[in-house]
C-alpha cells in the first residue's frame, strides 16, 4: 500500500513538472517570429554564452547575461513604418551557432521564455564558421553603430545619398552608406554596385574593364526606402581591399522598376583611410 501510494505521488510530481516546464518554456522556431511587449520582458535562454548581438530596429531593446538575451519594446504611439513593429535578432554564441530570429510587437504576449535547444536542427542555423570568417559578423555589429568619419553625399531626385563611413578590421573593410527619401513615393531599391572606376577618361581605341567589388555581407535586409523623410542605413563588408593609383570606387543605388538612381563617388584617399574598429 505505502508503495503505491509512493509510485502515484511520484507519478504525479513527473507530471506536474512536465506541464510547467512546457508552460515555461518554448521552443524558438525560425519560421515563427517571436511577440516582443512594451509591458512584459521576453528572455531567450542559449545553449552557450553570447558573443555578438545585432538587433534591427531601434524600437527593440536588448540586454545580454551570460546566455541569456532580454529584450524588450520601447513602447509609444505608431506609424507605418514596419521598423516601429518588425524587426529580427541576430545572434552568435561562444560556441559559434548563428541565430537570426523574426521578432513583432503585440502588447499582450502569454509567452515570455524562449529555450533554444541546439539539437533541433529545424530550429536552428549551425554555421561552421572559422575565426576569420566570425570577424565579418562583429565588423558589421561595430560599423552600423561607430560615430560617422566621413560625409561623402550623391544626391539627384530628392534621394539624398551618403558615405557616412569607412572602417577596417582584421580581413575586412566595411563602407556604411545612408539613404532618406524626400519624395512622397517610396524607393524600392533594385541594387547596390561597387566598382572601381579610373579618374581619368580614355581615348575611344583603349579599353578598361572596371573592377567590380562584392560584399560578403550586407548588414540591412530593407529593399525599400519610405517616402517622405524615410531613412535606412546599409552597411557592406567586403574582404579587405585597396584601390589602384588611379582609381576611385563608384557606388550606384538603382530603382527597382524606375528611373531614379544616385551615384556617390569615394576618393582613393579616403579608401586608405578608414577608421580603425
């Protein structure tokens, strides 16, 4: 009688803890993005601690203890500017899993506790990355958020384009360009070119092919720009790289489906200057 009586007591505490465990806890699913309040601070629990953290959108903020992230909505009243509701997180730990994660605004969330579990792949993007290839995520972190160095304009069709930084770090070398829109119609950005143009012309029988130059990250998903004073800020990181003698680098914002497009020109000079992260 006492061991049964044991068994359905012991029973009962599995239970129990099962169900409040579930409760307490839910799993983050990268296809599901996760509801951040103004009135309630959302906990993300890593398997290790944190080595870098992006977050998009000013509106969000984050705190970091040990694997823990915080993170929180500031809160006031909205417009429709989906960077006021929307944004994602991005992630690294010690251990070097990359995490990039869709998160919303509601104000009502029943859910606080987000436990990533890092055997469920589904759940999870492992990137095998090597320390050199770590350092182009924290060149990005740093570059989006160092004061400007340098104010490099192109401006045509009340698009008002500019260089507002140059960094450098280990492998890589990151050019910041900001963009605000002062039409009433949004810009829906088709691309961005990089190329290395010669400061002086030719004659018609010589031939220069133009060096183009790839990043190897962007560090801003927006395609569009929003009317009426809408900003967006893009950083590029690119392994490291310096400019001929007689070049200079070309940057070309073209229009997805229009005309308007905006060229800003860097100096060589100022290539081989840029701010030290």
């Amino acid at each position: 009688m006492k061991f049964a009586s044991f068994t359905i007591i012991s029973l009962l505490i599995v239970h129990f803890n099962a169900f409040s465990q579930q409760k307490i806890f839910d799993e983050i699913e990268s296809s599901k993005p996760i509801a951040i309040s103004d009135i309630k601070t959302t906990h993300l629990i890593f398997d290790d601690k944190i080595k870098y953290l992006d977050i998009g959108s000013r509106y969000f903020v984050t705190d970091t203890v040990e694997n823990m992230v915080k993170i929180k909505h500031i809160g006031g009243d909205f417009t429709e500017n989906e960077e006021e509701t929307k944004t994602n997180i991005t992630i690294i730990t010690q251990s070097g899993d990359y995490h990039s994660i869709p998160l919303y605004f509601k104000r009502d969330i029943t859910n606080t506790t987000y436990q990533l579990d890092p055997q469920k792949k589904s759940y999870n993007v492992s990137v095998k990355e090597d320390h050199r290839d770590m350092g182009k995520y924290e060149v990005c972190h740093f570059s989006r958020k160092a004061v400007s160095n340098y104010n490099i304009k192109g401006n045509t069709d009340l698009l008002l384009a500019k260089v507002s930084g140059i960094f450098y770090k280990g492998d890589y070398i990151s050019i910041r360009v900001e963009i605000k829109n002062f039409s009433t119609i949004d810009l829906d950005i088709d691309h961005f070119l990089f190329r290395f143009i010669k400061n002086k012309r030719f004659a018609q029988d010589i031939v220069y092919q133009e060096r183009v130059l790839r990043p190897v990250l962007v560090c801003n998903e927006a395609e569009r720009v929003k009317g009426s004073g809408g900003i967006e800020v893009f950083s590029f990181v690119f392994d490291k790289f310096t400019p001929n003698n007689d070049e200079k680098l070309q940057i070309d914002i073209l229009e997805k489906n229009g005309g308007r497009s905006t060229t800003i020109t860097i100096p060589r000079k100022k290539l081989l200057q840029p701010e030290t992260l």
